[in-house]
C-alpha cells in the first residue's frame, strides 16, 4: 500500500454517507482538505488585515504583497476594463495556491491533482466569461469566431477551427493544473519508494533527489495557479476588449 | 509632523516607482519548462475536443467514422492555431 505511488490520490469517505436524490455527497478527505485551504486563507487573510499599520508587520507585509501581485496582474493582461473582477480572480488565484501548498505537506491530500476539480472550476470559468462577452457586447461577441481578413470560401472552416479552439480553453486549463500537480506527487512518492527499497546504502541518492524535487514541486504549486489566474485574466480580456 | 512630511516624499517614490515599473512591463515569465508545458496542453486540448465533438455528431447522425475523422483534423488545426496565438503571446510579453 505504502509503496503504490497512486494511492495518495484515493478519495475516501469521511464520516457517514449522505446521499441525496442518489447523489452521494459525503463528506470525504478531498472536501476535508479543500476546507482546510479555505479556512487557512480566511486566517492568512484575517490575520493579515487584523492590525492597519502604516508600517506593516510580517502578515500585513505578505498579503499586502499578494494583493499588489494580483492587482497587477489583473491591470497588465486584462487593462482597467478588469477591474470589478478583482475579487473573483484574486480568490481563485489564492485558492488554488493554497489547495496545492497543502498539498505539498506531508500526509496530506492534493485537491488539484484530481481533474474533477480543476475541470469545474475550468468550466465555471469558462461559462462566466462566455456570459460576461454576451453581456458587453451581445451578439457582437460571436465575431470572435469570424477573424476578419479571411476569404469568403474558407470562412466557414475557419469558424469551425476558432469554435473548437475556443471550446479547448476550459480543457487546456484544466488539464494543465491537473496534469503538473498529478504528475509531480506521482515523482515525489516514487523517489520515496525508492529510497524505501534500496535502503541504508543506496538510498541516498533517490533522497537527494526528493528533496531537490520538493522544491521543484513548490516552485509548479505556484507557478500553476498562476497561470490558471493568468490565463482567465487572458480570457476575461478577450470578453471585455473584443479583438483578435 | 516631520514624519508625516517625510512619509509623503517617500510615497511620491513609490508611486513614481510603480508607474515606471508598469509602463516598461519587465513581466517575469515564469519557467521555461510551465511554458513548454502550456504550448503542449494547448495542442492537445484542442486534439480531444475535436475529436470529442466529431464522436458527438457521429453518433447523432450515425454517420461513423467520416465526422470523427474530419473534426479529428480540424481540431489538429485548432490546436495549431492555439499553439501560433500562445506562443505570440510569449514573445509580446517578453
């Protein structure tokens, strides 16, 4: 069991099973450790705004920081047009970086590496900017399929290709958070079976490995869920700024 | 009151800081391996809905495997396209 490199992504029940109208759902690890990420940032966050100092102390520094980083983030690739989606960008970005730091303790769950999640949210993105272009610019939006410049006798192939590639956005971001944190906790355990099975005098090697790809595995927990944020700041652009 | 006037000259800095910063966009990019990584999924991505979508009307229409195969190759193209618009991206952004 300890030696199988997939069985850190088991869902398993948590309690009693609660089934409503046929669909179960319980309560299991994967809910568990996505309400630890969100009760950890309700405190970061908290702790962080508790004291209002001029000059900030450790926790004020640091979501003082993270929320500069976002902002600009926001205001670079999306221009002020953005703005009011401010909040839902910057939870985003901070729950999916905080669902994969906890992911890189010890015994604990990833919730990211499971392609149900990172699917939902990729679609939940995906229908809210659809809606948002709608919105500004009504039937206008669907220009986006038909780039100008093009004959007339290849326009409808053309559509079909900017449909499909439209309709891969959700799949792409989804598939990328899902595919790096799955993969790296996949290495991560089978360095880690290796230093099991080769022992005192050739383990230390595949150990040194670890550890180099613990701090791998931090640098992609965050790099991904930036650019899961930054590719919907590019999305949301898009929808507001119609041109291609 | 020193303080106060002190604090301000430090603001106007900043903010004079912050405004050069933005408009030179020195963006750092991130690692070379999440890029490579972006221009794979997005490729692929638009292979399997493609694909997908081809399987769909298939069974709709029963008509297997034309459409299948079709929009195998439009999704190749699709994926392309993606391909071509991130790695535009990349270069405007560096």
């Amino acid at each position: 069991m300890a030696t199988n490199p997939m069985h850190q992504f088991s869902v398993h029940r948590i309690g009693p099973e609660i089934k409503i109208a046929g669909i179960d759902i319980s309560f299991t690890n994967a809910s568990l450790f996505m309400v630890i990420s969100a009760v950890a940032i309700c405190l970061f966050l908290s702790l962080g705004t508790k004291q209002k100092n001029l000059i900030p102390n450790k926790m004020q520094l640091l979501s003082e920081i993270l929320y500069n980083f976002i902002a600009k983030m926001i205001s670079d690739t999306a221009g002020s047009k953005a703005k009011p989606y401010f909040p839902f960008i910057f939870s985003l970005f901070v729950f999916v970086l905080f669902c994969n730091m906890v992911g890189m303790l010890p015994y604990s769950f990833t919730v990211t590496s499971h392609i149900i999640v990172t699917l939902i949210l990729a679609i939940f993105i995906f229908i809210a900017v659809t809606i948002i272009g709608f919105i500004k610019h009504g039937f206008g939006y669907l220009k986006l399929f038909v780039p100008s410049g093009v004959p007339t006798l290849l326009l409808p192939l053309i559509t079909i290709i900017e449909i499909i590639s439209y309709l891969s956005r959700p799949v792409s971001l989804s598939v990328r958070l899902f595919a790096n944190m799955m993969a790296g906790h996949t290495m991560l355990k089978v360095f880690g079976g290796f230093v099991i099975s080769l022992g005192l005098l050739g383990g230390w090697l595949p150990l040194s490995f670890s550890v180099a790809l613990t701090g791998l595995e931090i640098l992609v927990a965050f790099l991904q869920a930036y650019v899961f944020a930054i590719l919907t700041c590019i999305y949301l652009n898009d929808a507001l700024n119609l041109h291609h | 009151m020193e303080e106060k006037e002190d604090f301000k000259t430090r603001l106007k800095i900043a903010k004079s800081k912050l405004k050069s910063s933005s408009s030179s966009s020195s963006r750092e990019t991130g690692s070379l391996m999440g890029s490579a990584f972006k221009i794979g999924t997005e490729l692929v991505a638009a292979v399997a809905v493609g694909t997908i979508i081809g399987f769909i009307l298939d069974t709709w229409f029963d008509t297997k495997p034309w459409l299948i195969i079709i929009f195998f190759f439009i999704g190749s193209a699709a994926g392309m396209l993606n391909v071509i618009r991130t790695a535009k991206r990349m270069q405007k952004e560096n």
